[in-house]
C-alpha cells in the first residue's frame, strides 16, 4: 500500500494511542511515551551536546519525553558514561538538550537515579563501597559485571540520600526540565529498600511492608516539597526481580505504593508489566496491574513490551492512560507518525543500544520517507 493510501485509511479513526490527554498541567496531544532508556554516552557522567539531536527528533508537539536514569550523587553511578544533575556543569550540559525538546513543543521529564549496591568500587567515590539498605550484594558476575559488596546505610544517613533526591529534583528544575521521575524500579536503590528479598533491616526502614517503603515515601515526599507534586512522577517495578531484587508479595507492593502515592497527589504512577510466564506450554501474565492502575488516584503509564497494538488496546480498555514504547521508540525517532500512518517500523540493534558512540544506533535510525 502506497503511503498516501495508508496515510489516507489511518486518517479516517484516530487510533487510541493518538488521542490527546490531559496530565495534569501538562496537554498531551498522544499517548505514546518515550520512558527513561541508558544509553551510556554522556562522557565522565555530563551529558553530551549529540543528546540534543537525540531527544529532539524523538519530540513531538505536545509528547511526553523522560530522559534516561540520571545521578542524583556522586554515589549514584554503577554503569559507564550515564548522565548525572548534582554539579552545576552537568545542569548546564542539559539546558540546550531541554531546550531543544521544548523547542519542538515536547515536555520533558527527568528520571533521577541511584543505583544503590548495581555498582563497584571503581564507580564509587574514592573507590568505597556501594550504598545499600543492605550487606548482601550482588552476585559478582551477572550481567557479565563483577559488582561489589555494599554497605548498608546507617539509619542517620538515610536523610542524606533522601536530601541528595531533593536537590537533583531542583537541580532539575533549574535545567528547565518539567518535572521528574523518582526511578523506584529494575532493583536499584530505591527497590533495594522496597523489596523483602534484600531488605534485611532492623530499623524503621526494615521489616514491615510500611517500613521498607518509608524510603521511597520520604524521597516522594522530598522532592514534592522541592519542586510541587503536580510535576512529580513515580516508576515502580513490584512484579518484577531485576538484580536479584524481588518481593515475596508484589501484590500488595504495589498496591500499598500506588495508594501512599495518592497522599502526596502525585502527578504520575510509570509501571512496568509483569512478565510472561510459562504455565502448561503457554505463556500467560499471572499477576496484572489493574489493580494498581484502580487505586492510583493520578495519570497511569504503563510500560514493558507493548506493541502498537497491544497499546491501542490497552487505552481503549483504560487499563491504562499512556503507554511507554522503549525499544520501539529508540529505534523509531518518528514512532508516533509511523503508528498513526500504521507504517513499518525499523528494527532496533541491541549491539548498539550501550555503546559510547554518538552517533552509530543513537541518532542515524532513520525517519519515514513521506511522498509530498
């Protein structure tokens, strides 16, 4: 079908993806998000001027964008070359690449991150040990990385970190970004504490459902103060067990975060799907966040493997306000287009997704050829 011809039949209904939404103070003119994606080339962690070009072509008018897991500190690095918002240079470094976004109209969220025990003594300052709520490490190895031990915060540091989300919430502010995204996923710090198969504290940050997510809440709470919870979102994996970080109930993990998160009128609630299971030679989900997506009072993102039509459905059925295309969207700069005109897509190259160069599977994927 000549592109014309498909440009004309996808004209005729908008699909779900493609219908405006109002997040709060922000007017989306689509659902389709592009969610926080490491791409490890922001040199000795400032991000670079080849991120402007980046970010700006996957832009839209009125599209919601979420730069990559950012540093809040100097503790909070585990992977080479990611992007961090604690010094005043790295917060000049992002200015132009915020501009450029808001440039073509798109608003821009920042996800700020610690990495907790995902990380070595190389990345750490003065070669110390990575901070944990924990002892327990890593199992030196995965993922080809031989993580060390960490060491378990004393109950009068944890304001500390608490404080360092608070400034690069700020700091963020001040590049010009519209909001951020508390990075409380994929088995990084903020999950450390969350999840009782790390979790082995004693203190109030330790035992209890209530106590182990006192962390994430105090950090909510921080940065809502900081910067206003209408500009405020949270990404949340309970169902899943990235770097060993699981819980023995995510049910009620996830329901008791997306409840707590009402209290401070957060903006957003970013999801991560439970995987696909094999059960009896067929692949199903047996945990959903339907429940989560009902108690959570605020805009509901939910991200993890959607195609278009997966995400079409999942809007039309409001099981979900946003639908987040990783991959998809990083190997297709023009996604919402290619998805309105129903058109191929390219495929993505993994090989490239991690590499320092800044342009090769970064900026060279190609738009759609459109006939005038």
């Amino acid at each position: 079908m000549a592109l014309a011809n498909m440009a004309a039949t996808a004209g005729a209904a908008t699909i779900p993806l493609l219908t405006p939404y109002k997040m709060g103070q922000f007017n989306l003119s689509h659902r389709i998000v592009l969610p926080p994606l490491t791409r490890n080339r922001s040199y000795n962690n400032v991000p670079q001027p080849h991120a402007i070009l980046y970010y700006s072509q996957r832009a839209t008018n009125g599209g919601l964008l979420i730069a990559e897991a950012t540093g809040v500190s100097a503790t909070a690095q585990g992977y080479p070359d990611t992007p961090g918002i604690w010094t005043k240079k790295q917060v000049e470094a992002w200015k132009p690449i915020v501009d450029a976004v808001h440039g073509k109209g798109g608003i821009f969220f920042c996800q700020i991150w610690h990495v907790g025990r995902v990380s070595t003594f190389g990345f750490q300052p003065n070669g110390e040990a990575p901070i944990s709520c924990t002892s327990k490490g890593v199992t030196p190895g995965l993922d080809g990385v031989d993580w060390s031990p960490p060491r378990p915060l004393r109950t009068e540091e944890v304001p500390l970190v608490v404080n360092d989300f608070r400034l690069a919430a700020r700091n963020a502010i001040e590049a010009g970004f519209d909001g951020v995204e508390i990075h409380g996923a994929n088995g990084y710090l903020i999950d450390q504490f969350m999840k009782d198969q790390v979790n082995d504290r004693t203190d109030q940050y330790g035992g209890s459902l209530e106590n182990r997510c006192r962390f994430a809440l105090e950090i909510v709470e921080a940065v809502a103060n900081e910067i206003g919870a209408e500009r405020v979102g949270m990404r949340l994996s309970p169902y899943a067990s990235y770097m060993e970080t699981g819980d023995s109930n995510p049910e009620a993990l996830g329901l008791y975060m997306a409840k707590a998160l009402n209290k401070f009128k957060l903006l957003y609630l970013h999801v991560i799907e439970p995987r696909m299971i094999k059960i009896n030679d067929k692949y199903e989900t047996v945990h959903s966040l339907l429940p989560m997506r009902s108690a959570f009072e605020g805009t509901f993102i939910s991200a993890g493997g959607y195609n278009r039509d997966e995400g079409n459905k999942a809007v039309a059925r409001s099981n979900t306000d946003l639908v987040a295309f990783g991959r998809l969207f990083l190997a297709n700069p023009d996604l919402p287009k290619r998805f309105g005109l129903n058109a191929p897509l390219n495929k993505y190259n993994r090989s490239t997704f991690y590499i320092p160069d800044p342009v090769v599977g970064y900026t060279d994927y190609p738009f759609l050829e459109v006939p005038a």
